[in-house]
C-alpha cells in the first residue's frame, strides 16, 4: 500500500464526491453480496471520535417488515406536511424515499452510550452521531464509485424503527439507507432540480478568524 496518490486517483476522489446523490428513484434488482462487503467495510472504516465505532447496521431483508418501516416513513412524511405552512403542497409532490424500490434496505443504529470520554467530554450525543454519519458518508461515496444510488431516509419516529427492528433501550436509529441501482443519477441534487433549496457559494459558509458573515 502505497502513502500517496496519484492525481489520477486524486481527481477519481473528487469527481465520486460531486457525483454523489441522495437519490429516491430506484429500478429494484439486487447488489451482489461482495459489492454489498465492500460498502459496509467502508462504513465500518470511517473514523469515529475516541475510536468508540458507535455504528451499528441493520439489514432488512424480509418484505413484510421492509412494507411496515415504509408504512413509519409515510406516517411522518405526512406529519412534516401539516408543518409546511405554504410550502404543504410543494412538499407533498416531492418523492423523499425509495424503501419499496431499492435492492437493499439498511438500518443505521447509534449504539448506546458506552462511556468513552476521550473526545467527547463536552459533547458526547454530537461526537457519537457525527462518527456514524462519516459511515454513512463512507457508504454513500463507495456506493457512487460502484455505480450504485443510495438514499438516506430520515421521515421517522426512531421509538417506531425501533420497535420494528428489537432496537435495544439506549441505541437510536438514524437513517433508513435505500441502496440499489438506478436507472441514472440526478444530474444535481434532486432538491436543487425541484427548486426546494439551492445549494449556498462555498464564500456563504467560510469565514476567517470568526463566524462566516459576521
């Protein structure tokens, strides 16, 4: 294993981090079991503060249980729509999830608290989930590279998923991961296409020596 990279393999980096989607349309059939390795292995090789590793995966398998997590994920897509105001009706033609149609469904689970201090003193709850969302990060940018979509599905009440999937008291899921093939990739993010949001200049976000824009 070499130290460096080449800018071949610099630019292959770049170029899956820009390409990456938060896609919601998918054409079912299925991720071969190695392809399927190779992004969890990326998941569990992110890093996490004081090393606690607090990621865990759920892969749903059976299509009862996948049927009755959808029904979770609609309940709330319903509930954000009463809080829209006037954007209800906008928000409502929005597809926010492919549960049904992707090849694999896969639960992501913050373990419970296991007591690590070290990073993590002042803010242990942020540590932990920002670690596991570098997992998921991990996955959505391995995935991409195998010209795989995948989807974080966020529409939930965690006590739901967790009753559906024998969470255990202290852990708390934090997506549904919709994974599988596509027919293509959004050319940019699907919210940017629908005129939600668009994404800020990256002048917007940086600041120098104190808070951006202030």
């Amino acid at each position: 294993m070499t130290d460096n990279f080449s800018s071949t393999e610099r630019d292959a980096i770049c170029k899956v981090i820009h390409a990456r989607r938060d896609m919601r349309h998918f054409t079912g059939g299925t991720v071969a079991p190695d392809v399927l390795r190779r992004i969890l292995a990326a998941a569990h090789a992110a890093p996490s503060v004081g090393f606690m590793q607090p990621w865990r995966f759920i892969r749903v398998t059976d299509r009862a249980l996948r049927e009755r997590l959808a029904g979770v994920v609609e309940l709330e897509r319903r509930r954000t729509a009463e809080v829209m105001g006037k954007r209800k009706s906008e928000f409502l033609r929005l597809k926010v999830e492919g549960i049904r149609d992707c090849a694999e469904l896969i639960a992501v689970v913050m373990a419970p608290d296991d007591g690590t201090v070290f990073g993590r003193r002042t803010m242990p709850e942020a540590m932990a989930l920002a670690s596991c969302a570098c997992a998921i990060e991990n996955m959505w940018l391995v995935a991409r590279a195998e010209n795989l979509g995948m989807g974080w599905v966020s529409f939930f009440e965690p006590e739901a998923v967790a009753r559906l999937l024998a969470i255990p008291a202290g852990a708390q899921a934090i997506a549904l991961l919709c994974l599988g093939p596509v027919a293509s990739f959004y050319e940019a993010p699907m919210l940017k296409i629908e005129g939600w949001r668009d994404r800020l200049p990256l002048e917007a976000v940086l600041g120098e020596n104190r808070y951006p824009g202030e």
